[in-house]
C-alpha cells in the first residue's frame, strides 16, 4: 500500500475533506459525514448510474433544482456531471443558491460540465456566503455558434463574503455583437473573493466595459488567472477596480491583457488600494509605456512584467524601485 502524505499528522485527504472539497475515490466520493450530494447531468440518468442515487432522490438535470435541496452551512455539494449541459435565460437564475455550497464540476477537456448564458438580463448571483464553483465551462456572452446578437449586461455577480470560481474557462466574447458588459462583478460584500486557476478569453472584437469589475471587494485573492480580451476604452483595464478602495489584496502568478488597439490600461487600479501584486504579466498596445497597473493606490509590486506590444518580450513593469 503506498504512504500516505500527511501535513502536520493530517492525511492530504482528510484536509479536502475538511476544505469542503470532498475526496473522489474509486468508491465514490467521501465527504462530510453529514453533508449531502446531489448529482445533476442535463441529459438524466445514464445506464450504471447507482440506483441508489437515482432512487434516493438526489439525481436532478439542472443546477437549480439540484439546488432546491441544499442546506445552508451544511457542506452540501452539487456535483455536476462530465457533459452536462444548461443555459441561463433568466435573471438570478439560482435563486436558492445557499450558503456554504460547493458546487463541483467533474470531467476534463470538453467534458466538463458548461453553462451558457442566452439573455440580456441572464445572471446568477453569488448573494450567499461561502459558495464555491469549480471546474466549469462558462460561455457568458451565448454559444459560441449562435449568429444572433448578444449584450448580456452582468452574467455574474457576487455580493456576499467568502466565495470562489475555480478552474473555469470562461469565454466572455464571441463577436462585435455576442458581447458582455462585465463578466463578473465582486461588489462591497463580496470579501474574501477567491478567484484561482481560471482563463477568460473574449475575442479583439468582442469589447467589453472589462472583464473583472471589483468594487471593494476586500482580501481578495487571486492565483494563476489568465485574461485575454479587448475592452472600449483604451483607458479601462481587463481587470478594473473601482469605486471602493479595495485592501488586503493578494495577486499572483496571474496575466492580464487588454487586446483594445493604444490600449494604455491592463489593470485599471483605484487610489487608495493596497495590496501584493507578485509574478505577473501586463498586455497593452500603447509603446509609450510599460505601467500596465495604473492608478497602483498602496499595491506593491514583485516581479512583474509588461509587454507593450504584440510580439515583444516583457520588460518590468514600472514604476521600479531605485
């Protein structure tokens, strides 16, 4: 039998455990003795499905109704299914949404689990503390084939304390006209905001106001996070933060570029802010500077780079301590 890895007597698995994330096994997935599972795919039941499940009552096709059947700060988790597939046609989409739900989903590549949004007014709202999402497909600003014109105004946005997206891929703009305004949007409550290992791509003519919109938000985290897109103006960032000072900011490893031609602004900061911003990158169009992160507020920076056009290699990005 091999060793198992511990961390200060604990067993790795044990942590997940304790993390909420629930360790998958070639039995099953062993979680909270008094959490509950739900398991949704758009298409049902497939054969070898345990029947317990199907039986049980804890099968569903959609998020939301799995979500119907979740408890506030119980450890529930809804476990979405490789291909299962579902659209957001209406506003705050998951009106049940509890605090404290994990919401998981399994496959690789292709197979994991997307979520297409098809409306204008089409969102979901992390307005519940502590809810997690993970290892999604999101296509926020409608399916990539479509041929009809889209502005979906704020596919996501998060209002209460403590939540996260992990391992998305989010495309948040087809065309000049399947666009969104602002992918997701981390208001005043939405501290301790996690956002980690997730790619959001738009293309050049698919313009946004930006990509991430952050108005306070404070403690947020974020942790190898890709943005490449364009915005409308060349003086808003991929990333924008706003309004409110956000403090106790912690940026690493992430890249940020902004596709908008003479675009000056990756990052678009707000005074007063504070922060690590360590091992990252800045894509602008602009050759007259290499600031990247402007308006920086208190933020201090480790390492970092921009690039200030296409097919150049990065330089540090200034200002630079002397």
């Amino acid at each position: 039998m091999g060793q198992i890895q511990t961390y200060g007597g604990v067993s790795k698995q044990v942590l997940a455990m304790l993390r909420g994330r629930g360790v998958r096994t070639p039995w099953g997935t062993v979680n909270y003795p008094t959490s509950r599972s739900l398991y949704v795919r758009s298409t049902g039941p497939m054969d070898g499905d345990p029947k317990e499940i199907i039986n049980g009552g804890d099968f569903y096709t959609s998020i939301a109704a799995a979500l119907d059947h979740t408890r506030s700060n119980a450890g529930d988790q809804v476990i979405v299914l490789p291909g299962h597939a579902e659209t957001i046609s209406t506003a705050d989409a998951w009106p049940n949404l509890k605090a404290g739900t994990n919401i998981v989903g399994w496959g690789q590549g292709n197979l994991r689990p997307s979520i297409t949004w098809t409306a204008a007014a089409a969102s979901v709202l992390f307005d519940r503390a502590n809810c997690h999402i993970s290892n999604f497909r999101f296509f926020m600003a409608g399916s990539t084939s479509s041929v009809t014109a889209l502005t979906v105004a704020a596919p996501i946005t998060v209002s209460a304390a403590g939540c996260g997206f992990h391992g998305i891929d989010a495309q948040v703009g087809v065309d000049n006209d399947q666009i969104v305004t602002k992918a997701i949007t981390g208001t005043d409550g939405a501290t301790e905001l996690e956002i980690t290992d997730s790619m959001f791509y738009g293309a050049t003519a698919a313009e946004c106001t930006t990509v991430l919109e952050i108005l306070g938000s404070h403690n947020l985290r974020m942790e190898n996070v890709h943005i490449q897109a364009a915005t409308s103006s060349t003086t808003v960032g991929v990333m924008r933060l706003n309004a409110t000072a956000l403090l106790g900011g912690f940026v690493s490893g992430c890249t940020f570029i902004n596709r908008k031609a003479a675009s000056v602004h990756a990052v678009t900061g707000v005074a007063s802010s504070a922060g690590v911003v360590q091992d990252c990158n800045f894509g602008i169009l602009d050759n007259l500077t290499l600031v990247g992160w402007q308006t920086k507020g208190d933020f201090m920076f480790y390492r970092c780079q921009t690039v200030n056009l296409t097919g150049e290699t990065g330089a540090a990005t200034t200002v630079v301590s002397t």
